[in-house]
C-alpha cells in the first residue's frame, strides 16, 4: 500500500499538524506501509523534492494563497499512491487541489479542529461552511474526525465521518530525564506563533505572576506565521521582562527541543481552540506540568490540580491564586504531578492510535 499525505505545513516547522504528519508517516513506514509527504504552500517558492525520514517530500507552491491557490502539475505526483490522505482544515484549496488533479484516487480528510478557531473571517467561513464546506467533503471517501467535537461538527455536513484521533510520539518526549532541580516558575510554550495561541496572554500571564513576587521566567519557542513577533517583543520590553521571558521566534530541531523542556517544569498554552492539542500530550510525556484553558479536548488530558492547572486566563483573583499556589508546591508534589502528567499522555502513543488509521486505509480501497 503507498500512501500520500498532502499538508498544509511540514518540518522543519513545528506545529500540531507538521508533527502529526511527519509522526504518521514514521509510523505507517514502521508497519510496511510506504507513505511520502507532498507539502503544498504559498511558502514555498519553487518546486522541490528532497528525502526525510526514509520519506520522500515534495513541496509544491500553492498560488496565490491557501483559501484560493491552485498548486498546478501535481497529478503525476497523485497518480501513483494508492490512498491520499489530506490534512485541510480549511476544506479549501488543498481540498480543491487534490480533488481536481486526483479524481480517480481513494481520498480521506483528517478535520484538524477546522477554521473555527478564531472569529477571523467569520463571514466567509459561514458562507463557505453553508454553501462549500458539504460538496467538497462529499467527494472524499472518509473523513476523520480529530476530535469528538470535529465528529459532532463535520457530521453535519457528511456522514461518512469517523472519529480518529491523532495520536503522539509519546517514546520521544518519555526520554527527558526528571527535572527535580527545577522549579515549577520555569515555563515553556512550543508549537506555532499565531493569533489563535494567543502568545501575548503568556506574556501578560509572566507580568502578573512577577508583580506577585514569583520568580517565573518563560520560554516561547515556534515558528511566527502571523507576524506577530515584533510586536510581542514590544511587549515584552515595554513591560521590563527582556530578562525573563525568551521568544525564540523559530522553530527549535528536535535535539534542541528536548533539552529546552529539561530546563523547565511548566508547559502554558493559552489558545482559544485545538483540534486535538499535539503539544499538550508532548508535554504531559515528558513530565510537564500544564497550564491551559478548561475548554474540550484538552480539559479530557489535564486536570485540574492533578497534572496543572485549567484557568481562562483572564487576570482574576481567582486565576492568580491558583497559579501562585502551583509555583510554590514542594518539590515532591512537583515530581508526583509530574508521573501525573506522564501516566496521562500513554494512551495517546502511537502504538495505539496508528492502527485506525492502517484499517480506515484497507476499508477505503476495499471500497
């Protein structure tokens, strides 16, 4: 069986849907499944063809955005994979794309959370997701829902919906050492920059917590897709935290990553919606304690007082009180929410979760 993963984004950078993509075809190589990579992007600016992971990944401009954009001459990449596999969000130009230069092929969509995230383009969403949206889902032959509430959402528009959850690697993340020497003020955030993460409540969130006394210092480390960076570094300067707070402003590699999460005991995320929340799991596997929203799917992983905190990150007395009292916890109740955190992440390895996916695969091509 050989399978083609079209994708929005891919590694280098590091977000929820590259690290999925790139983790899926490790994992179906591993089973005997050939499964290459075509990234297609108004990032890139030419064609390419180059070879990760034992992988082959084209990467192919997309003109002359990712709502509208047309990626010409990719049939002859289409053509010889048995299943495609898109991961389009958007249900857009990818979607189109495919559907367009791949009509004879076995198609499957992984939802990824949708567009709702954010209130962006809301009016074009509602007409899209009204007039668009149902006939492009229509022509693929499965779509996977991310989460129970993809499921309960796309379920609308198609039937033939399945609940198929990402999954992490888990192994990976496990091999961080106990930081036992490090305080739970050490915070670190990775994944995208972008408005729907909502980088500048992390920093409002450092600012308070210093004003309370506490010595937090925070490490911000991603690629910047929204161009937010200049600003976030106003921020923090405006606010006298160059010293503590690090904005990396790219993608770290996997090496670097990993030592960069020894260094800290806390990871905080303060987006307003995840399909899934890849990074939460990673976290959680390498003995983070979590600080997040109380909003679904994450607020299934983390529990309050457990393994982190779920706050709204509005500012209240509240919030502060229950951010206080996680960075002032002995270190013995930091290591025990720790093996919290770890034991909660191993139901989402890959181990387990790879297999729905090899059976969706063999149903669609069995027609």
């Amino acid at each position: 069986m050989k399978v083609l993963h079209v994708t929005p984004a891919y590694f280098p950078v590091i977000g929820g849907i590259e690290t999925l993509v790139r983790d899926l075809v490790l994992q179906l190589r591993c089973n005997g499944i050939i499964a290459d990579v075509l990234h297609i992007s108004p990032a890139n600016k030419k064609r390419s063809q180059e070879h990760l992971d034992e992988s082959t990944v084209w990467r192919v401009p997309l003109f002359p955005n990712r709502l509208i954009g047309v990626a010409p001459g990719i049939r002859p990449i289409l053509s010889s994979y048995d299943v495609i596999h898109v991961h389009d969000p958007h249900a857009m130009a990818l979607s189109v794309n495919v559907i367009a230069q791949g009509k004879d092929k076995k198609k499957v969509l992984s939802t990824h959370g949708g567009y709702f995230h954010t209130h962006n383009f809301s009016l074009m969403k509602k007409i899209h997701w009204g007039l668009l949206a149902g006939p492009i889902l229509k022509h693929y032959d499965d779509v996977l829902a991310s989460s129970v509430g993809d499921r309960d959402t796309f379920k609308a528009k198609v039937p033939n919906v399945k609940l198929v959850q990402n999954g992490v690697n888990v192994s990976k993340f496990a091999s961080v050492a106990n930081r036992v020497a490090v305080p739970a003020t050490r915070w670190i955030y990775w994944g995208r920059i972008s408005q729907n993460k909502r980088i500048d409540l992390l920093v409002d969130t450092v600012k308070r917590m210093r004003d309370a006394g506490l010595d937090v210092r925070l490490t911000v480390a991603g690629q910047d897709f929204d161009g937010l960076l200049p600003s976030l570094r106003d921020k923090v300067s405006g606010y006298g935290l160059n010293e503590y707070i690090r904005i990396l402003g790219k993608s770290p590699s996997d090496a670097d990553l990993l030592k960069e999460i020894a260094a800290h005991s806390v990871f905080i995320t303060a987006s307003e919606h995840e399909g899934f929340g890849i990074s939460i799991i990673e976290a959680m596997a390498a003995g983070l304690v979590v600080i997040c929203r109380n909003m679904s799917p994450i607020n299934t992983f983390v529990t309050d007082r457990e393994n982190g905190r779920l706050i709204d990150f509005s500012g209240s007395a509240t919030e502060l009180a229950s951010l206080k009292s996680l960075c002032s916890v002995s270190p013995d109740e930091l290591s025990n929410m720790s093996e919290r955190s770890r034991r909660a992440a191993v139901p989402y390895s890959w181990e387990s979760a790879i297999k729905p996916f090899i059976q969706v695969y063999e149903d669609v091509l069995r027609g």
